[in-house]
C-alpha cells in the first residue's frame, strides 16, 4: 500500500503546474474575496471563452487523467510538456504503453468506470458516467465460478452469504452511472438464473417445484421473489437507490488542509443526497 500513497504524494506536483485551474493556493492575496477553488473555476470559464486551452488533472493514488479543453494537437503538446515537466520535477517517467490522448467522444475508462460524450436529442452532447460493460461480464463470471457444480457442498444459505457482500459492493460502487439500473436488472436475472442450475446440481433428483420452493417472497420488498434459505436471501442490485452524483455531498476533507486553518482539525465532512 506504501507504493500507491508515496505516488500520490509526489504527483502533488500536477496540481501545482494546473493550480490556475484547479486551486489557486501561491495566488490568493488579501484582497480578493474568492476563496482557491472558486477562483480557479472562473479562470477555467473565462479561458473558454476567451478560446484558450484549460486543463484539469484528475487524480487518484498513482493513476490520474488530464481533461483539456482544446484541439487534439493541443493535448499532444501538452503530454510532452508534462513529460518533461515529470522528469526534472519528480525523476518520474510517463508510461507510453499507458499514456494516450482520446477523444471525449470516443470515451475512456478510469477506476473502473466509463466516462464519455454522448448525443441527446433534446440536450445535444453530454457528458456520462457508464458500467464498463467488461466490469458486468467480469461479474457475471465470478458468479459462475460461484455456482457451478464443484460447488454444492456447501448449502443454499452458505451459497447466499458467500454471494451477497460481492453483488452488495459492485452495486454500491456503480450506483451512481446512468443506467445503471438496467445494467441491475439484467444481472438479477443472470444470477437467479445460476443460483436456478446451482440447486438442480445440487439436488438432482428433485423436481423443479421442490426447488422452486425455495424461491419466495423478499423481505424487502414483497412483491419480488428471490431465493431464502431461513433468513437468508439473495441481495438484489436493483434494488439499490440509483442517482446522479453531486459533487456538493462532499466537503473538503482535513486531510489537505494545515493545522492553521478554520476547521483543519474537522472530520472530513461527506454528505450524501436522499433520493427524491
């Protein structure tokens, strides 16, 4: 873990060669009234308007991405820049192989999800955050892996809690992309159908209604029928609130604040919306 956490320290200085746009901290006098992060958002408006080149780092422990708001040649440009900037700074050297400029439009992955630029008809193009549809097949086979039938020593309820905290984090960590409620109900169906040829492995000479005896109503929500063994039950996705991400839940956390300022010494403040 130790590799990760020294990356992210020495990748600080990303944010100080973009800090025009993404928080002013060397720039701030006494007489402005904007605190960092506001005025890094009206210089990153008032450059696009004025047809100049923003950039904007995303960061996470040693991975990170730089959205540019300009031409193709102008990221090109950029990621030499940066590349040279890395090496005198942090003696770090870009990965080629994982280094690449991509069109919004073409999209990207990035911790897992999907971002990218689509068309709508009422809106024109739009930004959108995806499940990787390589992140659904992988799911669906580690359920397979789960429940085929070298697997039926253990009983339905054990089946089930061995199941449910995996389908309960996948479901937690792609709750905020669009659709993922479709994405939700179609892996419902896939796992109930496994959990289905699991139990006729497992009881072969018992008759589909002796099985299907198994599967009632859920505690949750009782007009689904889900699989139970006492009170055991399969965790359904689609039963998980699902809504847009709102970069107001989440305040600044201490951890990147001094000791000398207000509030340094708070707990990091995460809100999270209720669904409406």
């Amino acid at each position: 873990m130790i590799s990760p956490l020294l990356s992210n320290i020495v990748l600080s200085a990303i944010e100080e060669r973009y800090e025009r746009w993404v928080d002013h901290r060397t720039k701030l006098y006494s007489c402005r009234t904007k605190d960092g992060i506001a005025a890094a958002r009206s210089a990153r408006s008032s450059d696009r308007k004025a047809g100049r080149c923003v950039f904007l780092p995303v960061r996470y422990a040693d991975d990170f991405i730089l959205l540019v708001s300009g031409t193709k040649e102008d990221a090109l440009a950029e990621k030499s820049a940066l590349a040279d900037y890395l090496r005198e700074n942090t003696g770090l050297e870009l990965s080629q192989e994982k280094t690449k400029v991509t069109a919004l439009t073409d999209g990207f992955e990035f911790l897992g999800f999907r971002f990218g630029a689509h068309w709508n008809k009422c809106y024109g193009f739009g930004t959108r955050v995806e499940v990787p549809k390589a992140k659904a097949a992988d799911l669906r086979q580690r359920i397979k892996q789960l429940t085929r039938r070298n697997t039926t020593l253990v009983s339905l309820g054990e089946k089930l809690k061995e199941i449910n905290p995996i389908l309960r984090g996948w479901a937690n960590y792609y709750r905020y992309c669009a659709y993922a409620g479709d994405v939700y109900t179609s892996l419902d169906w896939y796992i109930g159908d496994r959990i289905w040829h699991w139990l006729r492995y497992k009881r072969p000479k018992a008759s589909a209604h002796e099985i299907l005896a198994s599967r009632r109503p859920s505690q949750l929500r009782r007009t689904r029928n889900v699989w139970q063994e006492g009170t055991m039950e399969q965790f359904l996705l689609s039963l998980t609130p699902v809504c847009r991400y709102r970069l107001a839940w989440i305040g600044k956390p201490n951890f990147i604040m001094s000791s000398g300022e207000p509030d340094a010494e708070r707990k990091p403040q995460v809100r999270f919306g209720k669904r409406r």
